[in-house]
C-alpha cells in the first residue's frame, strides 16, 4: 500500500489514498470480507481555529469490488467538483466555434447561457468562469463524459482538484 502511494507522489491526497487502498485490496484485502469502501478527507483551518472542511467523501456500500468501485468514482469526483484552472480557456475564436458545435447552439448571443445551462446538467459549472472554459469540459462537450472519465482513470490530472 505504501509503495503505491509513493508512486503517486505529486498527485491528490485523495487520489494517493484510493491508489493506496487498491493496492491493500489486490493483494488480499481485508480477511473478512469485503461489501463497502469509502474515504473521507478533511483540511483543517490554520492554527488556532477548530472549523474543519470536507476536501472528499466518497462511499460504495454493498458491492461485489467495493474498493475498485471507490477508485472508479475518484475520476467522476474530479471532474465534477474541481475547479477551472489557469488553462481555462478563452471563450473565443476556435474555441467559441467548437463549442458552439458542440452544444448545436446558432445563436452566437445564447452561447455562454446554453453553456452553462448545459454544464450544470451535468455538475461541471464549476469548471466554467466568465469568458472561458475549462479543457475538460469541452472535452466532455465533444469527446462524451464516458470517455473523457475512462482517460482520467488511466491518468488522473495533478491540478485542477476540489480545494
């Protein structure tokens, strides 16, 4: 378990813990049994102050794989609760046409609303800023959510994490 940790070095706690657990669950796991996973992170404040924050809470209850279960929400839970970066993109130019495609919007002056009437569909208006989009979400925009899901599980980002 520690090895795989280590080996995630520079990335999310989160995502170092779940990779951590996987690893603990492939090598034989907990004698008992297994039907339910679940990891909770919290940040404390600076000192002094007793107010805690939920970084992640992510649970599997009765499942047949419940820890490869957790590490497959860690992507989702990325995704969806992150926060748009410095690489948010412009929303102009090239990047206004393709989402413009994407979304089937004609009307250049609905675009920013249709956007994020259709990033909040999916819970990704958090990655949206005025004026820019994050890369993922056009990603998810013109790849599919699937997709874009499958690439993060095979190489989860090292920015762009829930604070």
């Amino acid at each position: 378990m520690s090895s795989a940790a280590e080996r995630r070095r520079g990335q999310p706690f989160v995502d170092r813990l779940v990779r951590a657990l996987l690893a603990g669950d492939e090598a034989g796991g907990d004698r008992r049994g297994r039907q339910s996973a679940a990891v909770r992170v919290w940040r404390a404040h600076p000192a002094g102050s007793t107010d805690v924050d939920v970084v992640a809470d992510l649970r599997v209850d009765d499942a047949q794989r419940p820890v490869h279960d957790l590490a497959a929400l860690v992507p989702r839970y990325w995704l969806e609760y992150g926060l748009a970066g410095e690489d948010a993109l412009p929303l102009d130019g090239e990047v206004r046409g393709r989402v413009r495609d994407g979304l089937g919007v004609e009307d250049d002056g609905e675009l920013e609303r249709e956007l994020a009437r259709w990033a909040s569909e999916r819970n990704l208006e958090s990655r949206l800023r005025d004026g820019a989009i994050d890369p993922a979400v056009l990603a998810v925009l013109e790849r599919g959510e699937e997709v874009v899901l499958r690439e993060l599980a095979h190489a989860p980002p090292a920015t762009g994490w829930p604070a």
